[in-house]
C-alpha cells in the first residue's frame, strides 16, 4: 500500500472534519488500513481535551481526533433521585493528520 501524499492526508482531515462524528470518524480510519493500530484512546493528561490517535502504518499517517467534553442538565425520573442530574457529551473539535516519519511524501 501507498503512502499518503500531502495532498491526500489534506482530504482525509476535511473528510474527518465534515463527519463531526467521533465513532464514525473512528470506523472510517479503521476501515482504510489494515494496518491500523489504535496508539491510545481518550488521553488526557494535563492537557484539558480527550485525545485519540491512530497509527496508520499502510498508509504512513498518523491520525489524532481531539474532543472536548461539556455537559448538560438531563431530568431523571427515578424517585429518590435528584431531579437533574449532568450528563457528560463529546464533541469532535480537532483533527490533526501527520506523516510518520518514514513517510517522505
């Protein structure tokens, strides 16, 4: 398989962007490598932002899908409970595509 040119990592980022879907942003790189390798999921350390990246050894790219997270009031029904109670949501608000470093193109 080929490596990815600059121009081709360029589409994969606006491809990834215009999904605004973390999941499905996730299954369409698992689909595109068979090589792909899951480096590490939702990291956060120190940094504010829940990061993901994906090494795409078939491809020579290296993929990090940056999330914020924010909350919401949500009303729950269960007696005893309180009324509101904050649930956590998930928003895709960076792609960052990269060459590896073999990667020359």
């Amino acid at each position: 398989m080929a490596y990815l040119n600059q121009q081709e990592r360029e589409k994969l980022l606006q491809d990834l962007v215009k999904l605004n879907n973390v999941p499905r942003a996730r299954g369409k790189l698992r689909r595109m490598d068979p090589k792909v390798r899951l480096a590490y999921m939702r990291n956060m350390q120190a940094s504010g932002v829940y990061e993901t990246r994906f090494d795409l050894f078939g491809l020579g790219t290296v993929v990090r899908l940056i999330e914020r997270q924010d909350e919401h009031e949500v009303a729950t029904d269960k007696p005893g409970a309180a009324p509101v109670r904050l649930k956590p949501e998930f928003t895709l608000s960076e792609v960052i595509v990269e060459p590896m470093p073999e990667n020359k193109t």
